[in-house]
C-alpha cells in the first residue's frame, strides 16, 4: 500500500482545520458578535453566524486525517502478524495521542486556578469537592463516561470534548478495519449511516464521536484502497476540475438547507471530503499557501487545546479589534505563542523524554510477552 495522501498534506489539512476551528469559535454565537460590537466589514450578523456554521467541517477534516493515518500505521503494524500487535498498536497510540493532552491540562488547571481566572465556586465548596470536580472533568474528557454532566460538575474547556473522539476512533479502528475485511467498505458505510435511524436515536450531536465516525472510516478507506493516488492519476483533468469545483459550491450553496437532524452526513462527511479532496488535489498545489498550512498543521494540537482560553480570558482585548477578519488572526497568533511556550516546557521539564520512556516500555512489554 503506497502513502497516496503525503504527509506534508495531512499537516497542511490539520492547519487548515485550525483556521476553520478558530473562526467557528469566534462567530458561531450572534450574541458574542452583538456583545463587542463587532465590525462585520458590510456583513450581516446572520451571515457571519453562517459562515462560522460552515467551517465546523474542521472536526470532520480532523477526524478524516485521523482515520487516514491511524490506518496507515495500523496496516504498517500489521505486516508483521505478530501475537499482540494490536493491543501494542492501540497502547501505543492512546499514549502519543493523550500525551499531548495531559501536559496542556495540566498546565491550564494550574494557571486558571493558581490566578482565579476561574470561579472555584462551580467546581464545589470544598478543596475535596473541587478536586473530585476536576477528576470528573478528566475522567469524561478520558474515558468518554459524561461523568462531568452526569454529576453537574463544571468542565474547564468544552473544546475538549474531541479527545473523547481521538480516544474512540483509535479502539474501534482494529474492529472496523477488520469489519472492512470481512465484508467491504460499503457494508461499513452502511451500517453506521442506517444503525442510528434503525435503532430511532438521531442525530447524536455536532460534539459525538460517533457523528464523526462516518469520516473517520472515509479517511480509513482513502488510505487502504489509495484512493488519493488513484485520484491524482485520473487523466482528464478538467473533467476532474470542474466536477470538484461544482460539487464543493454545490455542498456549500446546501449546506444550511439541509436539515441537520436528517441528513448529517451532508455537513459532516460529504462537504468535508468534497473540501479535502480539493485542498489536496488543487490548493496545496500552491507552495506558499501549503507550507504555511503546513506550519500551523505542527501546532494544530496545541493551538485546539487553548484558543478557546484566550478568546474568552483575552476577550476584551482581541476583539477589542472590532474588524471581524482581524479577531480571528489575533486569537491565531497568540494560541501559536502559547504553544511555543507549551513545548518548551514540555522540553525543559522532561516530559518528552517521559513519554519517550513510556512508549519504549510499552513497546519492550508487548516484545517480552512474544
């Protein structure tokens, strides 16, 4: 199996879907638009709060990247057939993927409760009570539990909420795969799109694993039947050109006229990939426009793990801004300070050597138990 889709690629696409992220996150409510007053540049309220709907395909953009090179990894591991490569795959990747979680959560509890930037309040009236709070909140962000709303405790980021994804995807992705195996990608597909209208529970939500699942196989099955390869050398170019084109102002002419509730798929599965499609066959064509894609793609977990922070804590001061486009860029800038000073205390702290540590533990296990 050839790497259809580059690495160089995925990054550009996670930067992509930072950028996406960050403005959602900005507009996608009228009354924090409204509440700063801010300058929308001829727009109407309505209209930004659209255009910030519409780049919620970030999550889907993520998750299609994910499945992507989770698959290719898991594929890789395979080759070898050994006794417990799969339970040595899914311990090594829950490791790296929550690994760059724990260190920035930590960080963050520290800060918001060492300065008060948080009303310790909600999270209980006792240093116990706060304490079995913030274990909560760990624990529904971990173990996908809702632990914290189950027991009206406060969470300190609802952004996080994705992790809870990551941490779903990669322990399904061996019984998926082997389910692509068994009875084909199709027969997948089918099964998670009819399974919630079979079963009469819906549309899970824009913040459910499993709302992103569909994408998440997609990126699985672009990798396992190289599929971006295959597009690449289709020869009739402008055929291909115009049909991408068409099809991406298509999905996005539809996007709100589409009931969510109904046919999420369109919002989160075919306008994602329809964008991703473009982006790699066509825009990350253009070098500077890849390379700076690239560049915030090295960042992209970082940057999702605190921008919300400096939107709310640094509020009045980015949006102080007032021009719509600028508030945005603001927010971008200061997340990617932040997480330059994030990695140097990953580095001058020996957390990194840490998890290379544990990583090379779990690899010496699962060697021992051959």
């Amino acid at each position: 199996m050839t790497n259809g889709l580059k690495k160089e690629d995925s990054a550009a696409l996670k930067g992509l879907a930072v950028l996406l992220l960050i403005f959602h996150h900005c507009y996608r409510l009228a009354d924090r638009i409204e509440r700063y007053q801010v300058d929308l540049c001829g727009l109407t309220t309505e209209q930004l709060v659209a255009i910030a709907e519409c780049c919620k395909i970030c999550v889907a953009i993520f998750a299609f990247v994910s499945g992507y090179g989770l698959m290719y990894g898991y594929s890789a591991k395979m080759k070898n057939k050994e006794k417990y490569a799969v339970s040595e795959w899914i311990s090594g990747h829950l490791l790296s993927t929550m690994s760059g979680f724990w260190f920035t959560a930590a960080v963050s509890y520290l800060i918001y409760f060492g300065l008060g930037l948080k009303d310790p309040s909600k999270w209980g009236e006792t240093f116990y009570e706060r304490g079995f709070a913030v274990f909560a909140d760990i624990l529904r962000i971990l173990f996908i539990l809702g632990i914290s709303r189950l027991l009206e405790t406060e969470s300190l980021n609802g952004a996080w909420w994705y992790m809870s994804a990551a941490f779903v995807f990669i322990i399904l992705l061996p019984l998926l795969d082997g389910t692509i195996e068994k009875f084909g990608g199709i027969f997948c597909i089918a099964v998670i799109f009819l399974l919630p209208r079979i079963l009469g529970i819906g549309f899970q939500g824009g913040s459910k694993p499993y709302s992103f699942l569909l994408i998440f196989v997609a990126g699985m099955l672009c990798c396992k039947y190289n599929f971006f390869q295959k597009l690449h050398e289709y020869r009739r170019k402008k055929l291909k050109f115009i049909c991408l084109s068409a099809l991406l102002c298509a999905g996005f002419f539809l996007y709100h006229k589409i009931d969510l509730k109904i046919f999420w798929e369109f919002r989160y599965v075919l306008v994602p990939f329809l964008l991703i499609l473009f982006c790699v066959e066509y825009l990350f064509r253009i070098t500077p426009v890849s390379l700076f894609l690239q560049y915030l793609g090295k960042h992209s977990m970082n940057i999702w793990l605190v921008h919300t922070f400096v939107r709310d804590s640094l509020g009045k001061y980015v949006f102080a801004l007032k021009k719509f486009w600028l508030i945005p860029v603001a927010v971008l800038v200061i997340s990617l300070g932040i997480s330059y000073c994030l990695d140097f205390l990953k580095k001058i702290t020996g957390y990194q050597k840490l998890i290379r540590l544990l990583k090379k533990k779990v690899t010496e296990h699962y060697a021992v138990r051959e």
